[in-house]
C-alpha cells in the first residue's frame, strides 16, 4: 500500500511543477504588461519625459521578474 501512494506522488511531480511555475509566472506576466502599458502612456503624452520614465519602469519590471523566477525555483525543487 505504501508502494501505491509513493509512485502516485512520483506521477504528480511533473503536474506540480507545471502549476507553480504556470500560476506563478501569471502575477509577473500582467505585472509587467501593465508596466508597459502605463510608461508608453506616459511617453505619449509627454515625449520629453521618456529618460524619466524609462528608468524607474526597468526597477520595477525588474521586481516583478524577480516573482516569476521565485516561482521557477520553487517548481525546480519539487
């Protein structure tokens, strides 16, 4: 019997580390689509502004990523 519950564990494994990496990535994914989108809005209504922008977008794409590969190592320890 424990035999049976050992090997249905191994055949999730798979199945889990493509939820957490999946469903972890989703949050990032948005996070930075709406980064995006908000600095070209900027940009759009104030060209000049762009250096301003620029910087401040990278940090927090940056953050946002961060997310996503806290996710792919959870899903890589599993």
């Amino acid at each position: 019997m424990e035999n049976t519950a050992v090997s249905a564990a191994v055949n999730l494994a798979p199945l889990a580390k493509g939820l957490a990496i999946g469903l972890g990535a989703i949050g990032p994914g948005i996070g930075i689509g709406m980064i995006g989108k908000g600095a070209m809005e900027a940009i759009g209504r104030n060209p000049e502004a762009s250096g301003k922008v620029l910087v401040p977008m990278l940090i927090v794409a940056a953050f946002a990523e961060a997310i996503a590969i806290y996710a792919l190592v959870v899903a890589f320890s599993i």
